[in-house]
C-alpha cells in the first residue's frame, strides 16, 4: 500500500493600504472569521495562514475577536503563521534594507502580540527572482511557497511535484514548496470528493500544497454562499478527516520530517497571467492567443506549461506613473537609511520608514484586470506615504528651506529639475516639453500632479467581445462570475483578492475603458496624462 500523503493547506490574506474600511470590514465579516471558526471546529485540523502587516493591524483594532481567534488558534499549534513583507510589496523590487526591515517587521508583530516565530514565508504575488534565497535567509526565512508553474518553467512536470525542493543562492539554501494549480482550481469550486480523489491520487508524492487567496472562501462573488451556507468548508474539512491516507500538516512539521525532493534553480517567474499582463497590450494578446491555439491540440496543455510572458519589473515601464513612484522610492529610502545609520533611535526617522515601507505596497505598482494602479486611492496611499516619509525626513535633518537638482532621477538617461520648498515638491523634465510629473502640497502629503492616463489593456478585446455577444450589455467582472458555479467563479490564477471587491464599489464600467482610449502616446512625450498641455487623464 502506498504511503499517506501530508496535505499542506494554506490561505493568504491581504488588503491594501488605503483601501477602504467597508471593503476590509466585509471581508473581515464575510471570508476570516468564519473561515478559521470552520478550521477551528475541526478536531486535529491544522493549516498555514499569512495576513499582511497591515491587515493584521486592522483585525486587531477593528475586529479583535478575529485576531483573538487567529491568536489562540496559533498558540494551540493549530495554524502555523508565516511573513512576509509587513505592507506586502513586491520583495525584488526594494532595496536590500528594506526587504529585511519589511519581513523582521511583520516577524516581529507575529512574536509580539502571537508569541511565535515565523519559519516560512509569503511571497507578494509569488514573484520570485532566483537571487532571493540570500537576502530571506539573512531575514530568518526556511521556506517559501510558490507556483507549480515556477517549476514547469525549469523543466520540472507539474503533476508529479510533491514535498519541497532546496534552491540557493551563493550556498545560502532555502526550500521551496510547489502550489499545486489543480487544487486552486478545484477547491472551493468542485465537490470536496474531487479534491479527496486528487490528494489519494498522489500518494506516492509525500506532500502536496494548497495556498490561495482567504479571500476565495466568502468574499469573491458567490463563494460566501457556496462555501459557508450552503457547508463546503464544513464539508471538506470532514471528507479531508475521514480520508484514509491524508494527514493534514504544517509546513514546518513536513520541513522537520520529510527530506527534499531534490533541488531547483528556478527561473524569474510569478504566476503566468502576470506575465500576460506584464507585457504590452498587444504582446500580451499575441501570448493570449499562442496559449489558445496551444491548448486546442491534443497535448497542449503540456506544451504550453512552457510558455511564458513578461518580467514583473516592466510595469514600471508600461506604466511610467508607477515608473516615477519606483524612483521615488528608491532616493527615500538612500537617504533615509543613510540617516538611520547615525541615528538609529530617532523616532522621527522611525516614523519616516514606516510611511517608506507603507509607500511600498505592491498594489498600486502593477495592474492585471482588477485596478490596481487604475484605482485612485491605492495610488494616492502610496504617493502621499512616499511624501510624507520625504517630508519627515526633511524635518528630521534640518533640510535647508530651499533646495534644488538638476540630474538624471528616473534612470532614463535624461536629467529632470527637482525643486523642494517646505510646502511644495516639483519635478519637471525639460526634455519632455517641461512635463511637469510631480507637484505636490507637502503640508498635506497630496501630489496633485498624481494622476493616470488610460492605454489599451490586453483584455479590453474580451469585453468589446461580450458586450457584442449580450446585445450590448456590459456586464461587470462580478456578473459574469455569478453565472454558473462551474466556471464563472473560478478567477483567474494568482486572482487579485482585495481588487475584486474594489472594482465593483469604486470603479467606473469596464465599457468606457476602451472609449476613452484615444490611441498609443509617448511615454515621454508633450501628450502624458500630467503634461501641461492638460490631457485628459485618470484621477
């Protein structure tokens, strides 16, 4: 008989800074208490759970019985409890200061206030770069999860992925466990027997991992139905105890007792759609449709395992507004941490990093399909941190109340004026027709020049599409999935949790995207949504 297989549950939770509270309060009545009250009513159940700094924060001043409950839940050895960046940014893109400073924040919180310590680790929309290993392990990480599709692209076959496997970088060693995708897709959406049936399927595998979104289980469109009134969780929870053969485990008790499947160089990778977004409009439909034509063949799903998109870090490029966000960043944080090296105990340099690490968050840098950077008030949360981090350090070091520079702030090869006042920060670019991209009320951290121009997205061919096929009607992202539970509540992979319920409270109809397009502009040039010439923008 083959031997028992380890499942490895886990849920991530996130919300972003600046999100609004009724957003974050349903999701915190909707989706993570009833979650872990099913997991806790379970004799034996254990599972992983991460929630972003910043949520956590939230749960414990606006639902405690929430994080009470996640706390004892935890101390009974229950759920396991992973880091993560605190204000959930996408770890590649900072520098090394603050990649530690954000995961020993979030450790830090989970020690203070659940008594644990943290072995594994959350990766912000599992984007991964192979020169990670180092800088987690310097952090105190053992573990992180990632796709299957991760490992496809190294070669690996996703269905015979099992346990984790050892990646390093310059012999410092970290394990990685593959997600399984079949089980993103089957859980909470197929009957819990399918699930079962998979999992004793794969036996011989030793462990298999499920991580998704908490999101998933009450707050995307019909799952609260599906999953709590109608007893799915419930459900699965019993046919997972009842199953010969699967245990349910922590991750770091199968990192104690299991050894690696072996080891993996993985490749810079995230989920595939993000690859598909991360692309130019037109790339990213020329890749949509390979994939399609892929999978119309009788082994093509094989084949288009190995197919591949863009690279996460070029949204700062086909987006140049989070472009200018990312540069920001980055001169905040040299001085800020040049700073802190002779005044470590400075509170109000303390004050400063936390509004850097805030300004951080990875929302408001990228866009797939659910807003994003689209959305004003991620955007806006972002900027006026970044501001307000700038402006503390100013007052922190006695900055002289006038100051200017001429050079190159963006990496673009191009020099921009920067001028600071106490009560405004202007950067213009001469060489763009004197664009002017920033020109912020630092009283007030408000950069009125923080605005978005619209472009064409990759998706919005679909929709034209299906408003052709409805006679006309648009149908919001939300009414589409409430058709049928087979597949319209199936997002799609590496989904984004917070945005979903956003888009359908703040943003406008996906109809008057492609309207408002006006055509391909220069990134640079004299027609940018914050040039002077005053075109029309997002805001």
């Amino acid at each position: 008989m083959s031997e028992d297989v380890r499942f490895l549950f886990g849920v991530h939770n996130h919300q972003p800074a600046g999100n609004f509270d009724s957003v974050v309060l349903d999701a915190a009545r909707s989706a993570y208490p009833p979650f872990l009250e099913a997991a806790s009513a379970v004799p034996g159940a254990v599972l992983a759970v991460h929630c972003s700094g910043g949520l956590l924060a939230f749960l414990r001043e606006r639902a405690r019985p929430t994080f009470d409950l996640l706390g004892r839940l935890a101390a009974d050895g229950r759920a396991e409890l992973l880091t993560g960046g605190f204000y959930e940014p996408i770890l590649a893109m900072l520098p090394d200061d603050d990649k530690l400073g954000q995961i020993e924040a979030l450790s830090d919180f989970l020690r203070a206030n659940f008594g644990v310590r943290p072995r594994g680790m959350w990766l912000a929309e599992r984007v991964w770069e192979p020169q990670m290993p180092k800088i987690l392990r310097r952090a105190g990480v053992e573990f992180v999860v990632l796709d299957d599709a991760h490992f496809a692209l190294a070669g690996l076959e996703p269905d015979t992925l099992g346990g984790y496997y050892l990646t390093e970088e310059q012999g410092a060693t970290l394990a990685v466990f593959p997600i399984s995708q079949k089980l993103r897709y089957l859980v909470p959406f197929a009957e819990p027997a399918e699930t079962i049936q998979y999992l004793a399927e794969r036996r011989g595998a030793g462990a298999v991992t499920l991580f998704d979104d908490g999101e998933k289980f009450g707050v995307w469109p019909g799952t609260h139905r599906l999953v709590y009134d109608e007893g799915w969780l419930a459900r699965f929870f019993d046919a997972l105890a009842a199953a010969p053969g699967i245990t349910l485990s922590t991750f770091s008790a199968c990192l104690d007792a299991v050894p690696p499947a072996g080891r993996v160089y993985l490749p810079t990778a995230s989920y595939s759609e993000m690859g598909e977004w991360a692309l130019p409009a037109a790339r990213g439909e020329e890749l949509e449709e390979v994939r399609r034509r892929l999978l119309a063949l009788p082994d093509g799903e094989r084949l288009a395992r190995l197919l591949r998109g863009g690279f996460w870090r070029n949204f700062l490029v086909k987006y140049p507004e989070t472009g200018d966000a990312y540069w920001r960043m980055l001169r905040v944080s040299e001085r800020l941490h040049a700073a802190l090296a002779r005044r470590p105990d400075d509170p109000r340099l303390a004050a400063a990093r936390d509004d850097l690490w805030r300004g951080q968050g990875n929302d408001a840098y990228w866009h797939g399909v659910f807003g994003g950077c689209y959305l004003p008030h991620l955007r806006r949360t972002a900027g006026s941190a970044l501001l307000a981090a700038e402006r503390r350090l100013d007052e922190a070091l006695a900055a002289p109340p006038l100051s200017w520079e001429r050079g190159d702030v963006d990496g673009d090869g191009r020099a921009e004026l920067r001028v600071r006042t106490p009560d405004l920060a202007i950067t213009l670019r001469p060489e763009a027709g004197g664009t002017v991209t920033e020109f912020a009320f630092r009283p007030r951290d408000l950069d009125l020049a923080g605005v978005f121009t619209r472009r064409r997205e990759m998706y919005h061919g679909r929709v034209k599409e299906s408003t052709a096929a409805s006679g006309g009607e648009t149908r919001t992202i939300q009414r589409r999935r409430k058709g049928s539970r087979s597949c319209s509540t199936t997002p799609p992979s590496g989904g984004h949790r917070s945005s979903m319920a956003s888009l359908a409270r703040v943003s406008p109809p996906i109809r008057s995207l492609p309207g408002r397009w006006r055509g391909p502009r220069s990134a640079r040039g004299p027609c940018r949504a914050r040039s002077a010439s005053g075109t029309a923008t997002s805001s």
